[in-house]
C-alpha cells in the first residue's frame, strides 16, 4: 500500500488481518525512514503500530474521539489520517507537528503534549456527549508511565465514580521517557504476568461457588476468603473496584487479542479499562532493546546501524555541566539530595544516582509530588537539587508557591531546557517559567552565560538560604575552562561585559554572545553600546540599574523568553517605581502567543532575537533618543 495515498482510515474497516500485518511492515519501514532524517519520538510509535491500526479498524474517527495522552505515540494515527505525505516536515517550522494538533486534521480531537491528561479530557467529552445525547465512543490512549501523574488518578477515579461509557486504554510498555517507577508501575508489573485476567476470575467464581455458604459464621468466613483469593489471584480487581470493567492483558501486537477485547468493550455498560501490552521501539533492534530512554526521542540516526548524527562538539551538555557540580558538593556535603520527575536521562543524573543511591529520588511523572518531597526534604535540613524542565515545572507551580517560597526552604530548583526547544514545539517552549517565578515572594531566579559562571551560581544557590532557581537553556554549553576555583556570586549582582557608554544592553543566558555581537558592530559605527550580564532576574542589581538610569542613556533588554512579564517588564517596573519616566527603554525577546516548532535559530531570527535584531532595534533607539535631546536642547 502507498502510505502517501491514504487520506481516511475507513479502509482499514475492511482489512483482513494479513493485510493489516503488512500495512504494520510498511509503517515500521515509513517511520522509521522518516524519522532518520527527521528525528523525532521513534520508539514510542513504533509500539504502536498494531494498537493503532486495531483502534482505527474497530471505532470511526472522527466521530468516535481518541485521545493520545502526551501524543509521543500519536505518528501512527496521522499516518493513517491522511498526513503520511507531510512527515518529510516532521517538527520544521510550518511543518507536521510531532503531537496532536486540531488544527492539522479533524482526527486530532484533542492536543496534548504532557502526560496524564487524556482521562480528564476523556471525562469532559463523554460529560458532554450526554448531555447532548449523542453516541460515539470516547476512547483515550495513556502510557503506564504516564499514569502514575496525579491528574491520571484524579481522573480516573472521577470517571469510575460517574459510571460514563468510556474505553481506556492502557498502553503497557513498562517505559514513560525513562524506565518506570513506582508502586503503579510495580502492580502493572505483576498484571502482565499474572495471565489472563478473564480466564483467573472465571476460575475463580467457579472455585468459590464449591465454598459452604450455610450459616452466617460460614457465610461471612466464605466472603473474607472470596475476597482474600481475590486480591491475591486477581490484581486488575484495583481497577474493577474502581468501577471499571477491565480487560486484560491483551498482546498489543496480537491482532485478533486486540480487535476481539476492543469490539467487545464497545458493548460494556461504564467504563471500560484495556490493559494492553506493547513492545517500546517494537520492530527496530536499537529502539527495542533500549533500556534507558535514549530512543524515546531523537535526533537524525544513520537508520542502518542506529548511530546518532549529532553536531561535532567537545563541549559538555548544559545538564551534565549542572549535574557534575551537583555531585562535586555532593561528594563534600552529605545534606545534598536529587530529585527529578522521571527525567533522570535528560537531566543527566544518572552518574549522581549511582554515586549517591541513597540520596537521589526518581518520582516519575510526578510533578506536583517532586516540588513538595524537596520542600519536606529541605524542611529537615537538607539540600536539595530538583532537576525539572522548565515545561514541567509549569506543572508543580501551586508547589512552588505555597510550599517553597511561602515557607522559604533552601530547594534549589534546576530549570532544564529553560528558553526554546525547538521541535518539540508550542507545549514544550520553555518561556513561561520566569514570568510565573517572578512574582513570587522569596525566590532567586539566575542564568549563566557559560558552563563557569554557571559553577559559581550553584555554588551560590548552594550557599543561599532559601528558594534558588537557575535555568539553563537545551544542547551544549560553551566549551569554556572550569578548572580554576568555584566561589560564590553575590546575589543580584549583574556583571559589565562592555562598558556602556552611548546605550546599554542588558541580557543573559544564550543571548549574550549575540549582544556582545551587535555592540561590536554597533561599535565600529561609532555607538559606544556596552553590554551587561544581567545573569540575575531576580533579584535585579538596582545600584547598576540606578547608575544608568542616571546617565540617560537607552537601555535594551533583550530574553530569550516571554516578554510578558519578564525581564524587560522588571526594568520597566524598576523605571516607574523610582521615578524614570523621561528614560528610553527598549525590549526585545518573545511576544504573546505561543511558539510553535522548528529550528531554535529560525524562530530567534523571526522574532528579532538575532545580531542583526539586537543592532536595529538599539540604533532606533539611539536615534529616537537624539531626537529627544535635541528638542529638549
């Protein structure tokens, strides 16, 4: 079959089940060929394939509404749905989105991007189809991993309360991004080999109808040991007793296991719950025997051998520069603990979990739960390091206000991929997080300019008493040397890069180099622009900020984040509370709206954040300002 061809999954409907063997053969090969080239989430799709193609061959979409909770594995369903032709754009800017997106295809009923949504999304749907009075399935996909997330169980619960006819399926493949956690993923652990579900509880009936019933003695003594054999023999009684008929395990590469569980589901009264085991990267051997998360998502691979192509650099990751210190003061204080919600990998941490087993804590997809353990554990005196991106620390933020900052306990936070991501597009943009720290009372919020000053912030954070977040951007850091000493930086304290003279940049982080750039050039053409390193965000340096309010002179603020709210509006703020309304002030950084995919460079580019943005923006500046001296003049 043509991939490139297929414009509706109403085909599959009458598709034998050597047929969709073969189309299965043929997506495996699509994705990833594709994904080569592009990158992109190769191993969570490449489970998928027979789970989708059974989905599509028993339900109608769209009238009949999946969820992809995250949408990590969602590559299949738009291949089916008639976008196969587009994956040459997979995650480039105007291209195909690698999640859920509404406004790609009506299949797509739902966007995700993060875990543990598709229940409560579910819940909503099948809430208003009933209203309505309207008939169609609700159908929504979550990972094993991505149940352990809090808002999964709240929604779970709530959908078993209500007795609304929805098809959960549970995608098992014992991985989330990283090996799971927990005692969720314990009890899943002993559903996939505790046999068939149906056939165990069919036993046991018949075993407990032989029990003597006569008496009450005899009677309660046979229901404790009804229900005793129960829980041992039965375990998807969790999900029963919560009001869901489960069905289960099923061989999520079986067809037949899979279409005879998914057809007699649409007929269950209630919830329904299909436990279906997967195979993470099922078909490719480097995705399929991975056993770290490294294939959950990629970059461009040389398909033959599963080699990654990757940027010849010698510089270390931003995350293993901050991770390294981390263990350096581990090894001198025994007070340091590390925290991260299921991004161990990604955070590079994995050296510290082995060093430090005992002090370091992978809660999974657990957010809300990472904050408050590190506000517990700093409550008890000790230190401890959340690593979190900064996407996901959106998720913890009633945490980070109510039970760090209100209680200012010394939690430093790791902002992880702070700034943009790239091709992971619109819900993992990593641009709120100084807007929604800011505001809140006690926090430091820091950036390094490179991997050395970014030793002398944790040292500082270390040393600070209270909430300290630093942020560190995605990819690799400078390369610069960190073998000389590490001290403390005093908090607020901005550091001059260039003298300014005629004008002032003030930026941080990953737009510092190209600031330094445009004030060289702006430089040559006679404009003394001076740049500063404005690596803390919060607090600001008020004596500097006071000495060039003072001298007149424009001031350019220039982040890599929402303006909204950021630190261009702290300046501003600065300006108005102490009296400098005849200042000319300026801000560069990124508008309000959210970013969509693409290549980190092309979107800096299209919002101004380049050399050649920096060096306009400053020379209308410097020429509105000489404007408004010679009329005052």
């Amino acid at each position: 079959m043509d991939l490139l061809k297929i414009k509706d999954p109403a085909f599959l409907k009458d598709m034998t089940i050597p047929e969709m063997e073969e189309l299965a053969a043929e997506i495996r090969k699509f994705l990833i060929e594709s994904t080569s080239v592009t990158g992109g989430h190769i191993g969570p799709n490449l489970g998928v394939v027979e789970l989708t193609i059974a989905l599509h061959h028993a339900f109608t979409s769209p009238s009949d509404k999946f969820i992809w909770d995250v949408g990590h594995q969602s590559y299949v369903h738009k291949i089916l749905t008639g976008r196969a032709d587009k994956f040459d754009t997979l995650r480039q800017q105007g291209g195909l989105d690698g999640f859920p997106k509404r406004k790609e295809s009506p299949h797509d009923v739902f966007e995700t991007g993060h875990s543990s949504t598709s229940l409560s999304a579910a819940a909503g749907m099948a809430i208003a189809r009933d209203i309505k009075n309207e008939h169609f399935h609700v159908v929504p996909i979550i990972g094993d991993g991505a149940l352990t997330g809090g808002m999964a169980l709240e929604a779970l619960n709530h959908i078993g309360d209500m007795g609304k006819e929805v098809i959960v399926i549970l995608n098992d493949n014992n991985m989330s991004i990283a090996p799971n956690v927990g005692a969720m993923h314990n009890m899943l652990g002993k559903l996939r080999t505790s046999g068939k579900f149906k056939r165990a509880k069919k036993d046991l009936e018949a075993a407990m109808k032989k029990i003597p019933t006569a008496g009450d003695k005899i009677a309660g003594f046979a229901e404790r040991v009804k229900d005793s054999v129960k829980y041992l023999l039965v375990q998807g009684t969790f999900f029963e007793e919560m009001g869901y008929t489960y069905l289960g395990p099923v061989n999520g590469h079986d067809y037949q296991d899979l279409i005879t569980n998914l057809e007699f589901a649409k007929k269950v009264k209630g919830p329904t719950l299909i436990h279906v085991v997967t195979t993470k990267g099922k078909g490719y051997a480097p995705a399929e025997t991975d056993k770290r998360g490294t294939w959950h998502g990629t970059g461009p691979y040389k398909m033959e051998t599963g080699a990654f192509i990757k940027p010849v650099t010698t510089a270390p990751a931003w995350s293993e520069v901050i991770s390294d210190r981390i263990s350096e003061l581990a090894r001198m204080d025994d007070r340091i603990v590390a925290i991260t919600p299921a991004m161990p990998v990604g955070s590079k941490l994995e050296k510290f979990a082995k060093e430090f087993p005992d002090r370091f804590f992978d809660v999974g997809i657990a957010e809300q739960h990472a904050v408050t353990l590190s506000a517990g554990i700093a409550a008890e005196g000790l230190k401890p390091f959340l690593a979190i991106y900064s996407t996901f620390l959106q998720r913890g933020y009633d945490q980070v206000v109510h039970d760090v900052c209100r209680q200012n306990l010394n939690v430093m936070i790791g902002i992880d991929r702070a700034g943009l991501v790239g091709g992971d597009g619109e819900t993992h943009q990593g641009i709120f997080d100084i807007s929604f720290l800011r505001s809140i009372p006690n926090i430091v919020i820091a950036m390094p300019k490179d991997e050395s000053e970014a030793r002398e912030l944790i040292q500082t954070a270390y040393e600070f008493e209270g909430p300290f977040a630093l942020r560190y951007p995605r990819g690799n850091a400078l390369g610069v040397d960190v073998s000389g000493p590490v001290e403390a930086l005093p908090i607020g304290k901005f550091e001059v890069l260039m003298e300014p003279i005629d004008g002032a940049i003030l930026t941080f982080g990953t737009t510092i180099p190209m600031a330094l750039q445009a004030a060289m050039h702006l430089r040559k053409q006679g404009l003394r622009v001076g740049v500063i390193n404005a690596r803390f965000i919060k607090p600001l340096d008020e004596t500097l900020l006071h000495e060039l309010f003072a001298k007149k002179v424009p001031i350019l603020t220039v982040e890599e984040a929402l303006l909204a709210g950021g630190f261009g509006s702290a300046v501003l703020e600065f300006a108005e509370e102490h009296g400098y309304t005849d200042s000319v002030t300026g801000r560069l950084g990124l508008p309000d709206e959210f970013i969509s995919h693409g290549s980190v460079e092309v979107i800096l580019e299209e919002y101004g954040l380049s050399v050649s943005g920096i060096e306009m923006k400053m020379k209308e500046m410097l020429t509105h300002f000489g404007k408004l001296k010679a009329n005052l003049l």
